[in-house]
C-alpha cells in the first residue's frame, strides 16, 4: 500500500479521513462508498458506511455523535458522524491504519475529553476539600451533589472519593 499523509497526534501517525477516500478512489475506481443515517434522535447521530468493491459489501463503519460534545458537533455533529462511519468503514478495509481504525478526529476528541475530565475532576477535588476544611457541611452537600448531576459525574465522583481521606470522606457522608 502506497504511503498515505498522516497528522502526527502526541506522537502517532494517523491517516485522515480525506486521504483514506482519496487513496479508496483512486484505487478501486468501481468501488463505493454508501452511507445511511440510522437514527438521529435527541441530538445523537449514528451513521453506518458500507464499502463496495465489485458488488459486494467489504468492510461497515459505525459512528456516533453526540450535538454539542465537542466544538465541532455544535454546528456539524451529522456531517461529523457520517465522516467518522466513513473512516472506520474505509479503516476495516485496511486502508490508513496500521494499529487503530480510530480516525484523528476520534482520538483527537478522546485526548481533549480525558483532558477536561482531569480539570473537572481535579476542580472539584479542591472545591470540596476547600469546604470540608472550613467544615462547610451546607457547601460539601451543594459541591457534592452538583458533580453527580453533571453527565459525567460518576467518574469525577470517583476521583474525587479516590482522592478523599477516610476522615473527609466521613464528613461528606454526614454533609448528606
């Protein structure tokens, strides 16, 4: 297979989307790529892609978007969502991967989320350690209840328990 241009992500090779297809079109001229919306409910998108080579189905990508969850999806989560099925199908055909079928978009958005779930995570770490210092029972509760609401208030619940003495965790269970 010919050398396809990739973006270096902290460190890695990842082939594009644009140059999966292009590399697709110009090597298997009769080939297609068909694309179908599976559902788009509530602002979450689920793309399929096919690849077709001599009549018959080669390899189905999936993807799933979410409106809004990263800066890309507040305006073009669909338009996202059928790219990111198109990479993987084309990815499951073997072209431009080598370890991952996950498009750079993909894991571009994976490293920025596990980014700002770390910062989330470690705010509310000290937000209620600062309360709990003060012996702020009325603040524990609010900062406490305030991170289970978030959608990803489990795991930053879990740091931050991880992260409590038996002694603060104590406090926080009172506070409650």
């Amino acid at each position: 297979m010919a050398k396809l241009k990739t973006v270096n992500i902290h460190g890695r090779g990842y082939v594009e989307v644009n140059q999966r297809i292009k590399y697709f079109r110009e090597n298997y001229e009769d080939g297609s790529i068909i694309t179908e919306m599976v559902s788009n409910d509530n602002g979450i998108c689920v793309f399929k892609a096919n690849i077709i080579v001599d009549g018959n189905v080669r390899s189905t990508g999936y993807a799933y978007e979410r409106e809004g969850s990263t800066n890309i999806n507040k305006t073009s989560y669909i338009e996202n969502c059928e790219t990111s099925a198109i990479g993987r199908a084309l990815g499951t055909f073997g072209i431009g991967i080598d370890g991952s079928v996950a498009s750079a978009e993909e894991v571009q958005t994976a490293i920025l989320q596990q980014e700002e779930l770390e910062a989330q995570s470690g705010k509310a770490l000290v937000e209620i350690s600062e309360a709990i210092g003060e012996s702020d029972a009325e603040s524990s509760k609010e900062i406490w209840n305030d991170i289970t609401k978030k959608s990803n208030g489990k795991q930053i619940a879990d740091f931050v328990w991880k992260n409590l003495s038996t002694a603060e965790k104590d406090f926080v269970k009172e506070s409650l």
